[in-house]
C-alpha cells in the first residue's frame, strides 16, 4: 500500500543499519504480522536518532514495516521507554517505588537533583542527564537502584556509587 | 309562651339591631384588609409564578443553551424552540417562543431548567393590546429577565431554602 | 449446542459464544458500552459484569464463553455492586453536560447511569479535559466526553479499513485521536457516530438542530446505489413550519443488506433535501422569461408542447430520459406515457454509451447471488469498479470477504485506492479493458481446451499477466466476478459482459454481479424504462437510448430527475441537443441556472423523502417504501405528475387513485418479483482495441457527485478534495506533453473544441496516455463525453 515516494522518504531517515535490525525482528514474527516488530523497531530507531522519536520518524518505522502510522503513535506513545521530544543522552531513572524508597530513594533523588541542578522529568542544560523517577524495576532485593539509559541497572545505591556513576560518565563525555 | 315573651323582649330594647353595630364597632377599630389597587398592592409571595423571562449570566451571556427540556416538558405544548451552532461553537437558541396564550404558569419549565434560564417571575404587571403579542420571543423574554434580575435573584435565593 | 442459566432462564448457545451473545438472544439484558455485535470484543469497559457460580470474581460477560451448566446472575447483589462501581469509575471524568450534548436523550451512558449508576459520585476532584480535533466536515468530535471503549478504533480497523484513529498515551492520560489532526477520510465513516455509546463522536450537519425525543421516525429505503440500503429518516417539525423536516438518516438493521452500516452518501445527503435549490412552484418560461405559475397552466403548456410536436411531425421527435434512482413506479407511469404518446425513445441508461448488447441482456441487470453471499465469496474479480465508492457497503462486504481469506483480483482503467490487497491487480487505461479480457479468456479457453471459445479468439495471444490472472481466477471456488461503473459506462461496455460471461461459460462456477449506477436500475428494467423492451419483458421495436436521443437531436424532451450537465455520459452533446429542442419539460426536485437555459417547463416533484414508492436492489428484492413528509412547497410525488400529464392527453388507462393502484396495474402487466436470470452468452463481439488517437479521458462520477440530491448535500460537497477535482495525469505523459509545471497549476484540458481550466495532478496511478477527469463536478459540467479524445496544454 505504500508507494515509492514514501519509500525513499524513510531510507533518508532510517539508517541503514536500522533496517538491518528491523529487517531481522521482522524475521521473528509471521509475515502477517509485522507490526509485532514496531516496539524493537521504534527502540533502534530511538537509539540511532540520539534518543528520542520524531514524528516523522515514527511514520517512517510504520511505512517501513507497512501498518498504519497511528498503530506506531499507539506505542510510541504508551511506552515510557520512547521519548517524543528532545531528552538527555543519559536517562537516569531511580526507582521510587516501596522498597527503595524505604531503603533511600529518596535521598538519592535528591542528591542527583542537587549534582545536576534540575527536577525530576528535566534535561540538564547541556543536554547530558535526563532525570526521571520510575516504577519498580524488580529489583528489591538490592534496594535503592537505578537505570541508566534503559538498560544499566545500578543496585544497592549509596550516595558515594551514585557519585562514581555520573563522574564515571562525565569522564567518558568530557573525554571525547 | 316563654319564648314569646323572650322575643317580645328582644324586639322592644332593640337587642338584635345593637348587637349588629357591636360588630360593625368592632370592626371600625380593626386594620383594613382592602387596598387601593393600583396605588396600593397586597404582597406577592417570592413563590408567585407571574411572567416568564429569559436570564442572563452576570457577564451578559445568555443562559439557554437549547437543551429543550422545557420545550419537553410543558403540558401546554406553548414553547417552539430552534437551535444551531452559534459562531463561536456553542449550543443556542435562534428561536425561542412562549405564546403567553397557551401558557398555563404552570412553572414546569422552570423545574426542567438546568441552567435557570427560563424563570417565572413574581410579577403580575403585563397585558397585551395587538394580536401576536401574545408570542413572547426570546428577546422579549431576554429583556424581561434583565428588566427583573434583582427580583429573580432575590425570589429564587428565598426559594433556594426550600429545595 | 450448549445449554446453561442465565438469572434461572435455561439458554442454549453454541460453543465458543459469550455469555452476551447468548443472553440477547434470549432477550436477557447485560449492559455494555465496549460490546459490539459486529466488532470484534475488547472487554475494557467492564460494564457487562456478571456473576457466575463458583467464579471468584465477577466476570465481563462480553468475553467469557458460556459453558455447559453454567450458572450466570446479571442481577445478583455481586453483579450489582460490580455495575455501579464500574458506572461510578466511567463517570469520574465524563462531564455531566447532557443538556448540550447531541446525544443526549439516546445516549447509552445516561441511559446506563439511569438504570445501573448510584445517584451521587465519591469522586469530588476535577475532572480530565481532552482537546476537540476536526476529523472533518461529517463528524464533530468532544473527546472530553469519551469514556475509551475504542468501538470507533476497531471499527476503522476492522470494518471500514480506515486505520486512521487510535488509542494513544496510557492510563488516565489516554486519548482517542488521530495523533497528527487527520481528518478522517472513509465512504463509511458516519458509522462511528452511531456506534460510539457518548457524545464523543456526533454529527456535524444535524449538530445542536434537534433532539432526540422530538424526531419521528420513518422506515425507509437509501436513494444512492444499487444495494437499497435501509434506512430510518428522522423529521421534526414545530408549529411555525408547513410539514416535517428532514433532520437525518440513520440506518435500519437489516443483515441481507446493510447489516448495521450506513454509507456516508445515504447518511448525509439529506442535507440536499433541504438545499435552496429546491423548486417549489411550477415555471413556465414566457417570452425568455422564467414565471411562477399554477399546476394547470404548467401542465397544460407542458402538454401543448408535446401534442404539438405530435401533430406537426410525429410522435417519434419525443424522447424521455428518466433517473435511474426513480422509483419502480415512476418508471412505470414514465414509459406508459411515453409509449401511449407513441414512441419509443425512453431510457435510464444515461451514463451508458454502449448499448450493443440491449436486445441480448437478462431481465434486468444484476447480481446472481445475495449481497449478503458477498464476504463468503474466496475470490472477487471486480472489473472496472471503484466498489469503495460506486456501492460502499458492497466495499465493507469485499472487504470483509479478503479479511476472512479471500482473494480480489482487480482489472480496472486506472489504480483504486481499495481498503483491501489485491491479489493481482491491472491497470489497463480505458483502451486496454476488452484487450485484456479477451486475452483472459482466451487463456482459460486453451488452458479447458475449450475449442468454442479457442476459436472464437483465435487471433488472440494471451501474455503472461493473462495467463497468471486466469489462473488466481481459475484457483477460486466461491468466485464472483463484479462489473462495476467504468465497466458499465465504457465504450465496449457489451464487450465486456460477453467475456466475463464466456469465462463463468468456461469455468462452469462462479457468479456474476452488474453493479449498476443508481438505486434501482433493476426496476427500471422490469418497468419498461428501455427502448426496446415492454414491463412485460418482451422485446419491441426499439427506440433511441439515452446516447441517441441527444446524437440525433429531438423535438421535445421529458426530463425526469436527470441533471444532464452532471448525469448524462456525453453532458456537451446532451447540453446542445436539449438547447436547440422546441419543447424540453423537466419533472425535478431542483432548478438550476442550466435548467433554466435549456428547459421550457419545470414541474416540481418530491425528493426521497417526499414520495412512497418501491426500490429493487440489485440482486432482485423488491422494497417498498412509504414518504416521511410532505413534498416542499407544491411539489407533487412524480407519479401524480405523470398520471396528471396522462389525463392531460386523455389517454385510457391514467386513472389511478392511488399509488398502490399504479402497482397492481405494474403487477399485472409484469411481475416485479422476476428473480435476476444470468445473462445469455453471445458471442458476436469483436475484440478490437478501442484505441482512437491522442489522450483518452477517463472518467468517473466522484462519490459524492452521483446524483442532484448528493450535490446539493453541502457537508458532502465540503469532502470532496481537490484531487479529486482535478486531471490527473501519469508523470511520464506530462512530460510528453512538454508540460512544464508541477501539481497543482492549472491546465486547459480541451475536448470538443471546448475548454475548461482545471488543476494538474501528476498521478502514476493513472495509466499513461490517459487523463482522469471526472464527470458530474463543477467544473466540468456540460463537458465532454465518456472515454472522449483530450488535449490538455498551459493555459
């Protein structure tokens, strides 16, 4: 149903290693039903666009795996994991949830807000952090705990490790 | 015979003929109920369904919004409504006509108000000389209701107790 | 079969049924918000709780199978308790503005909230507000209102292929939105104001104009297509107004036709009932000027005319061209004038320009299964059909027959925007239609080694597309092969009948549909509003067709219904000869500037919803139908007026009392219960290329354009794009024409040594060599003919 304006609108915006991935999430689900693949193929795309989806990225994943675009804004716009405006590089989340917060989550929050010198749900000036609080990630047991960019789990938090983190990739951003 | 010299009695001292102005007396010192109508009125209770009229909100906009619930209700089949979309989006009336004649002040319409647009208010004052008058329209009513509005206010606060 | 309880009923249900649908069958009530019988079951809004023995937790009825012995409560004090919290929870963010909102008095929230609801909420903080969005000019939309059952997501989902609405964001936060401000573009899409269970979605023509509980309702039949859609017009009226307005449509249930659905043509066009276009007085014109005058001087000069042309010269210098959405009766009393006047020359077909196979066509042309047979059909051939928009509901029956498995193959002029794959679909242009068929038949013939047909195609060499299309053909079980408006108005359009009949000949299987133009082609058939046959169905010296009348210009028109600068396939033509004729009467609900050019009298006649009548629908039903008001102004049903016009001549036989006297005279004259015959093979076509020199023009009416009452329907009117306006032309004869502009410019199209400036769309899904421009707008009224030689250039 797409036609071949719009195919060569999304190869401009979709990388081509972006479709490699799609190309093999698509390979895990029947033909006829490709838009199983669009929360993967919205995360690449997230990932390769610095971090968040624009519109017209969105409709470019849709028109790539042909479904139409509103099932991709469905997703896109339930999940926490996509942002659909410009965020930090780093998306810092910490756990707010019983267990941690009965453990210090508070505390830490607070001390990653006095660091960077935002609120919750702010970018820092330079574009680095992102600050969030999140829902329990089941990870109790090593209460409080942090995520860092969707995927780094970050346990037994102590305002000293907290510290370690951020100086870690402070470094590694100043460095380059 | 007893009974005839009672009455014998009664006729001659002229008893009955006293007893009649004792009442009259009476009634001389007491206060008057009759009033010089128009220069004087008897009270009107807040309760008192007179003429109807159309209210306005304090800012100047009209409070029917065309629901038609009154034009529902009214047993006398007296209110004509029509509506459409005004400008700016919302819900109005481009007609709204009581013919006075049909009406039966029966107050229904006030029950069925949800924003007490249509209102009867206490006040008997209003006549009608040329036929169609009888028709009130919507900017007759509308001009009752500013006409009235402290009177409204006052009634329906009184009356606001008893709900 | 299953049988279990539902409050100590003993209901039967098949197995794998939900308790809902078990219980309205047996007439036990569960209330329901996101359950729809025709849309596939959400279970999100909870409302359908019920209790089941032994069960934990109350249970949505909606999504639960019922089971041998079960034991269902709906009234239970769980089930209760279950409803009103569930009816507590919809309200925390639903505004309490009933006396604004169009639902309102037939909304199944507050009807709900009535019966199941507690009267006071525990929820005191604010409530949610949700921003409006313009989905266009048809439905308005108060999404504050909506309480998220996403009936009208599934429904562009599953029914009507307009995934264009969805549920985004999460939670408390979740909206029902197009994401991107889409209007929403679908024949089909009113549906979702009558499925939303609120006020989220209402109609914007009747918005704010009526209540619920003031409107009568009125049983009636759809005026647009072939399928007679049923439907319930809504009047009010108040004592200031001379008889009833029609305030909207709405469908009637009826599963062999439109099951729930209502396309948006049938819905909205009432607004044209209502258009100042209306005539409401007879005209006469005098002296080249138009005056209002009374019924018995109107008819008496339209008779004078006629009796005229009658003594001057004959009978046969009088033509009659009557709507094909005329009722059955109208038809009737149209040729029954004409042919006691002494000629011939009636006709329906206006959009048809070939009439090669007359003599030869079944009873009457249509579709040898029922519609409803339609979605179980495994493999559809449409040929020349845009079914979308020629037949919407027809279009929601394909569809749903591809949803469940079938295949549609296509061989159409130009590409349609189907809301279904095709299989296999050709785009053939205009000149390439009978070409291509020939060489599909030919294909299945040498494939059968049918030697008939071998033969009579025997300069025929099938390509390989052929070859594969017979095949996807040949591989159906259940086939039906639909001819639609292009094929119907095409130049070979008899052509094309003979070789979709000679491969149902071959294959020996499968079914043939004509889906006609107009509501009720059929009928017209079975009444005798043809040239060369009588309503009992005998063949009769034929007069001239709808093309001749106008290439051999007449003396004296009768018009009924027919716009001929939008209806007719050659307006130019039809235009010219209706401008030189001495005498032209127009029996019309409305009057236009060309009317008054080209006409002598206008008599006024009642619209749909004026006037009683019957519809036969293409696969052969016959449906009656009674008027839902009184004709506007002195307009008169158009039957009266042609029973009028009878006496006027003093013919025999004119003396009906009564509409239901004009149907047993048809009755007895012809029998209109004849069920639809498949038409005989003849094989005396041949097959050359219609390929005349230059660019052909290819042309369709728009959705919205078909009829006057459509046309004069302004919120229709509002959805037609600009696209859809304009010529569209293939990329790469653009550039043949050395025209130099992007889409968008105007260009001169010019046919007939007439000129008309319209916009350019340079469109790939048109064939090359070939301009699409269609009929029946604005801007190409009066223009040229069907399938006609265009030049376009730079203005």
């Amino acid at each position: 149903m797409s036609d071949t304006t719009q195919e060569k609108l999304q190869l401009g915006i979709l990388s081509k290693d972006v479709i490699k991935h799609i190309d093999h999430w698509c390979t895990k689900f029947p033909e006829e039903k490709k838009q199983s693949a669009i929360i993967p193929a919205l995360r690449y795309a997230q990932d390769a666009a610095g971090g968040w989806l624009s519109e017209d990225l969105i409709k470019a994943v849709a028109d790539y795996l042909d479904v139409p675009h509103i099932k991709a804004f469905e997703v896109a716009t339930f999940y926490s994991m996509f942002d659909l405006e410009p965020v930090g590089k780093y998306k810092i989340a910490v756990c707010d949830n019983i267990s941690c917060k009965l453990n210090g989550a508070d505390k830490i929050v607070d001390h990653i807000k006095r660091r960077l010198g935002v609120n919750c749900g702010e970018t820092t000036e330079d574009g680095r952090y992102i600050l969030r609080t999140c829902e329990c990630m089941a990870a109790c047991t090593n209460a409080p705990m942090m995520q860092i960019n969707d995927r780094e789990y970050h346990e037994n938090l102590t305002l000293e490790k907290v510290d370690e983190i951020l100086d870690d990739i402070d470094k590694q951003e100043d460095g380059k | 015979m007893i009974q005839k010299v009672k009455m014998w009695a009664k006729s001659f001292t002229l008893f009955e003929l006293f007893k009649g102005l004792g009442i009259t007396w009476r009634n001389m010192w007491r206060k008057k109920i009759t009033v010089q109508y128009p220069e004087e009125e008897t009270p009107v209770s807040f309760r008192f369904r007179g003429v109807l009229a159309l209210r306005r909100y304090p800012n100047g906009e009209e409070r029917c919004i065309a629901c038609k619930l009154c034009e529902a209700v009214c047993p006398a089949l007296a209110i004509t409504i029509e509506s459409e979309p005004r400008a700016d989006g919302t819900r109005r009336t481009t007609r709204y006509d009581i013919d006075a004649f049909k009406c039966i002040n029966c107050g229904f319409c006030e029950e069925a108000c949800p924003v007490d647009s249509i209102v009867t208010v206490p006040e008997s004052h209003y006549h009608m000389e040329e036929r169609g008058e009888n028709i009130m329209t919507k900017e007759k009513l509308l001009a009752i209701g500013d006409m009235f509005e402290e009177k409204i206010a006052k009634a329906k606060k009184l009356d606001s107790e008893y709900r | 079969m299953i049988e279990f309880e539902i409050d100590g009923v003993k209901v039967k249900a098949e197995p794998g049924e939900t308790i809902i649908q078990a219980a309205d069958r047996a007439g036990v009530y569960i209330p329901r918000f996101c359950y729809h019988k025709k849309l596939s079951i959400a279970a999100n809004c909870r409302m359908c709780l019920v209790e089941i023995e032994k069960a934990p937790k109350p249970t949505p009825a909606c999504a639960f199978p019922a089971s041998q012995d079960m034991k269902v409560f709906t009234r239970s004090p769980v089930a209760l308790k279950a409803q009103r919290a569930v009816m507590e929870f919809l309200l925390i963010n639903h505004p309490l503005d009933c006396p604004v909102c169009d639902q309102g008095g037939e909304c199944e929230l507050q009807d709900l909230s009535m019966g199941y609801g507690e009267g006071v909420s525990q929820y005191t903080e604010r409530k949610k507000c949700v921003d409006d969005e313009d989905i266009g000019p048809l439905i308005s939309t108060y999404m504050t209102r909506c309480i998220k059952c996403t009936r009208c997501v599934r429904f562009g989902d599953e029914i009507a292929g307009m995934p264009e609405i969805g549920a985004v964001n999460r939670g408390e936060d979740t909206e029902i939105s197009t994401y991107v401000g889409k209007s929403v573009k679908s024949e089909v899409s009113g549906n979702i104001i009558d499925i939303c269970p609120v006020g989220a979605l209402t109609s914007k023509p009747y918005k704010f104009t009526a209540r619920a509980w003031e409107l009568k309702q009125h049983a009636s039949i759809a005026p647009h297509d072939c399928l007679g859609s049923n439907i319930y017009i809504h009047t009010a009226s108040n004592q200031y107004q001379k008889g009833r307005e029609v305030k909207r449509v709405v469908p009637l249930d009826n599963e062999k036709i439109n099951e729930t659905w209502l396309s948006d043509r049938d819905r909205f066009s009432y607004e044209g009932l209502n258009s100042e276009n209306r005539v409401t007085r007879p005209m006469i014109k005098q002296g080249g000027k138009w005056i209002e005058t009374d019924w018995q001087s109107a008819m008496d000069m339209a008779y004078q005319g006629f009796a005229k042309i009658v003594e001057m010269k004959n009978p046969d210098a009088i033509g009659g061209l009557i709507s094909p959405s005329a009722t059955t009766e109208e038809h009737y009393l149209f040729q029954q004038l004409l042919r006691a006047i002494g000629t011939n020359n009636i006709d329906h077909r206006i959009r048809q320009i070939d009439f090669s196979d007359s003599m030869d066509s079944p009873t009457f042309p249509g579709l040898s299964i029922n519609i409803e047979e339609l979605e179980k059909q495994d493999t559809i051939v449409l040929i020349g059909s845009n079914i979308r928009h020629e037949q919407p509901l027809a279009g929601v029956r394909v569809r749903k027959a591809w949803k469940n498995g079938g295949k549609v193959l296509a061989i159409n002029p130009v590409k349609r925007n189907y809301n279904f794959d095709t299989a296999k679909e050709m785009t053939v242009g205009i000149s390439n239609m009978v070409p291509f068929l020939s060489e599909v038949v030919k294909a299945l013939a040498d494939k059968y080694k049918n030697k008939r047909f071998i033969e009579w195609l025997k300069d025929i060499k099938p390509s390989q597309d052929a070859i594969d299309f017979a095949e996807e053909i040949d591989k159906g079980v259940e086939t039906a092969i639909l001819l639609g408006a292009d094929s119907l108005s095409h130049p070979q359009a008899g052509a094309i009948k003979s070789l979709v009949i000679a491969i149902l000949a071959i294959l020996q299987k499968g079914n043939y549909g004509e889906l006609t133009t107009g509501a009720n082609s059929a009928g017209a058939w079975l009444a005798g509003a043809v040239p060369h046959r009588l309503p009992t169905g005998e063949n009769d010296s034929a007069g001239l067709n709808a093309q001749q009348m106008f290439s051999q210009p007449l003396d004296g028109y009768l018009l009924h219904g027919v716009e001929p600068e939008f209806d007719v396939a050659n307006p130019q033509q039809a235009l010219t000869a209706l401008r030189y004729a001495p005498h032209v009467v127009v029996l019309s609900p409305f009057v236009s500037e060309t009317m008054k050019d080209y006409a002598n009298v206008i008599l006024p006649i009642g619209a749909f919803s004026e006037i009683s009548g019957s519809y036969v629908n293409v696969e052969g039903t016959t449906q009656r139908f009674r008027s839902a008001n009184a004709p506007m102004g002195e307009a008169r049903p158009g039957w009266k007026v042609l029973r009028v016009m009878g006496n006027f001549f003093e013919f025999e036989g004119f003396d009906y009392k009564d509409l239901e006297e004009v149907q047993m005279s048809f009755k007895e004259e012809s029998d209109d219960d004849r069920k639809f015959e498949r038409p005989m093979l003849y094989m005396k076509q041949d097959f050359v290329a219609h390929k005349p020199k230059g660019l052909i023009r290819i042309v369709d009416w728009p959705m919205y354009r078909v009829d006057a009452t459509t046309r004069y329907a302004k919120s229709l009117q509002k959805t037609i794009s600009d696209e859809e306006r304009s010529a569209r032309i293939h990329s790469k004869t653009v550039k043949q024409l050395k025209l130099n502009i992007p889409s968008g410019h105007m260009v001169e199209v010019i046919q007939n040594d007439e000129s008309i400036q319209v916009k350019l769309v340079i469109d790939d899904n048109v064939p090359e060599k070939h301009v699409y421009l269609p009929a029946g707008l604005e801007e190409t009224a009066g223009f040229g003919e069907v399938a006609g030689i265009v030049e376009v250039k730079i203005p």
